[in-house]
C-alpha cells in the first residue's frame, strides 16, 4: 500500500493530534520533527478537510542516509528516467529539505541545478523553482503548479539516519483560506479571529467523522467516504460569529449554532447567508438561535465542536490580582457549560473545546475546572503521539492562548 507523507504546520503537535484523532495511533508514525508517515493512500484523503498539515506526499522511498552529498548523487542518477512517467512539455521541479540544521538553501539550489542537468540531459526541457530557504512554502508550491501533471516537488526529511524520500501530491490551498477568512461580511476583533485552520482541527478533534460521534477514531474506509452519505449534525454552543460552523458546513456537515449575544447571531447568519452565495454547501443546512450555553435547552445534534468564553483580550499581561479575577470569572462559566451538557449528551458523546490559556512568566495558566473533568462526567482523550500540553495553540507575544481539550461523556 502507498503510505502518506503529511507535512505538518506551524504548530506540529496539532496537526499530528489531528491526524491520530481521525486514523488512530497505530496508523501514524512521527518522521522528523515536522512530518508524519500515515499509513493511508493518500488518494483517499480528503486534503482541504485538514487544518494542521500543509502538504500531503507520496512516499517514494527510505535512503540509508542522511549525508547530503550522497542523497544528491542517488538524486541525479534517479530522477531523470521518472520523467517518463509524466505527459510531454516543459516540466517544474522544486525541492524542500526537512530536519537537515547545517543545509542551506544555496546547497539546496547547487542541487536543482544539477538535477535540472540531468533532467535536460535525458532530453526533457524543465524549469526549476528556486529556494529562498530550505523548504518551499505552500504559496510557491501552489502558485508554480508543483503538484500539476509536469510538476514536481520532492521532499527529503531527515529521520534518524535515514531519509524519507516523497512527492507531493496535495498543498494547501492558502488561497482559499484567506478568502474565506478575511471576505465574510462580518468580522468582531473583540471576540478573537478564529483562523480557519485552527476551526478544522477542532472539529476534526471532535470525531464529526464517526457516525454518532463514538469516541472511537473512523477506519480509512470510512474516511474516503463521501461526507454527504451521512449527514452529522455540529453544534457550536458559542459561535460568536461563526467561523466553526463555516468550516464544518464546508466539510459537510450541518450546522447548529448558539450564542448568547443577539448580535454575535447575526453576524454568524450573515456569515453563512454569505458562504451559501459563494459556495455549493450540498444540501446542507444551518440553524442559528440566542441562548446561554450554560442553561440553554439546545435541539438535537451529534457532536459539539466549539472555542468557547475566552474572556477578557489582552495585548500585555495584566496584573496578577486582574488575572485571577478574569481566570474565576471565565472558570465559572466553563464548569456551568460541562455541567449543563453532561445532562443533554449520553455516554460516549465526543467534543472538543478550545478553552482559554493564559501565557504567564511561568508558563501557561490554565482553567482550574480542567482538574475536575472526572466528577464533573467526563474523561479528558489522552493521546499517544502527542502530549497533552502540547496541545495550546498560541502565537509570539499573545497572552490569551487556545488548549484543546477532547472530552467523552462517561
């Protein structure tokens, strides 16, 4: 079987938490510090449904090495007879390199060139893109039309004392997030820009890719699957202006959301007035009311993917007395919130919620009603490729950070 090379985000941790969520921990294997080996064709996954990795590869082979000059001399005797493989016509090549700390991208370019020779040599004409670092982002991947019938991009990622040889097949569509992100009509800086990105991964995390939300990760079979032959229902009980449930309406899903400011609801119906203008949801549909998530009675809906009260935004560390009153007051809220959807969700109900982290000095603060998840009716997902703390998204000098916590009902 053909496994899969996923290049993972700015965030590693996430992507990979993401990946283990949806295929299980047995399916993956950590390559380096910014890649995961999937054991998963990768023509049955559904790229653009994945927030935290950047691009998805073939993998073609293991070289018993990790010394440079040797992979480029195996390099160039190799690439030149593959090129039959592709149609006729001029062909763009472009290489990125992962976990090699000493190579820089002139080396990086010394190599191009010489495969660009070698290509040429074979009697093919090619274009070679070059690199401004070791790695090739996802808008040069994109805009040069790497992953197109006459295009190449070939990775190397250094694991242990190997490489991981593989070409991408699949690139983020950067294009298309921006878009979506900063064209919807309504935007509130106030209640925090949730990225796109971040919005996957969280209801990625919520297991919306089971039927019933079963706590259990989805087989491959069931991955590859259309989404529109098993319509899920998403709740997001503080949709704010809707970006989770734009994501999940993308990614096939019904939306259900509530808010408990009459205002945050209208710009998500605005939102989503506008998304369903600009794109063929398939049939899917989305509800949205006023409600308090910590009392109201919300109608049915199979899984709940969520960020929920932050708090108060800060742009520099508040004093240690306003903190503690923010991190009480945002507490309470959340142990309401789980306490009131523990009586509407039966056992096994999945959720993720992307609570609030403060960055402190000493590291990050987190919610105190995380430590009595177990009597408060769930179990927190532990996850074996990626530790629990890890799981904060955050930015350089942003204080009010996001954890994910994945929660079943006991």
């Amino acid at each position: 079987m053909t496994q899969t090379v996923a290049i993972l985000g700015r965030q590693p941790a996430l992507g990979l938490v993401e990946l283990e969520s949806l295929y299980g921990a047995p399916a993956l294997q950590l390559v380096g510090d910014q890649a995961a080996l999937i054991d998963v064709d990768p023509t049955t996954i559904t790229f653009d449904r994945l927030g935290g990795s950047i691009k998805l590869a073939k993998l073609l082979t293991i070289q018993d090495t990790t010394n440079w000059g040797d992979i480029e001399k195996w390099l160039i005797e190799a690439v030149a007879p593959h090129t039959d493989h592709l149609p006729p016509g001029k062909m763009d090549v472009g290489l990125s390199a992962y976990g090699f700390d000493k190579l820089s991208p002139q080396r990086i370019n010394a190599t191009a060139l010489e495969v660009k020779k070698a290509i040429r040599g074979y009697g093919r004409s090619v274009r070679i893109v070059p690199n401004k670092t070791v790695d090739l982002s996802s808008a040069q991947v994109l805009h040069n039309h790497l992953t197109g019938e006459r295009g190449w991009e070939l990775l190397f990622i250094r694991h242990s004392h190997q490489t991981y040889v593989a070409q991408t097949v699949k690139v983020q569509d950067i294009n298309a997030y921006a878009a979506r992100d900063q064209r919807r009509p309504k935007r509130d800086a106030r209640v925090g820009m949730l990225p796109p990105k971040l919005a996957q991964i969280i209801i990625n995390l919520a297991g919306t890719h089971t039927l019933k939300s079963t706590g259990q990760p989805p087989t491959p079979e069931q991955i590859a699957a259309s989404p529109t032959s098993s319509p899920t229902k998403l709740l997001d009980p503080f949709c704010g202006t809707g970006v989770i449930l734009q994501e999940a309406l993308l990614m096939g899903y019904d939306s259900y959301g509530t808010d408990v400011e009459d205002r945050m609801v209208d710009y998500s119906k605005a939102n989503l007035d506008w998304l369903a203008e600009q794109r063929d949801l398939n049939g899917r549909t989305y509800l949205l009311e006023t409600g308090d998530a910590t009392n109201f009675d919300w109608q049915s809906f199979d899984v709940i993917a969520t960020e929920t009260y932050l708090g108060r935004p800060f742009s520099a560390l508040p004093a240690p007395d306003v903190l503690k009153q923010v991190t009480q007051d945002v507490d309470t809220i959340h142990r309401k919130f789980l306490k009131h959807v523990a009586q509407q969700t039966p056992t096994g109900f999945r959720m993720c919620l992307a609570v609030p982290a403060w960055k402190t000095p000493n590291g990050f603060q987190h919610l105190k009603v995380l430590d009595s998840l177990e009597e408060l009716g769930y179990t927190r997902t532990v996850f074996s490729h990626v530790r629990t703390e890890e799981l904060v998204y955050h930015r350089p000098n942003q204080i009010v950070a996001r954890e994910l916590v994945v929660l079943t009902r006991k």
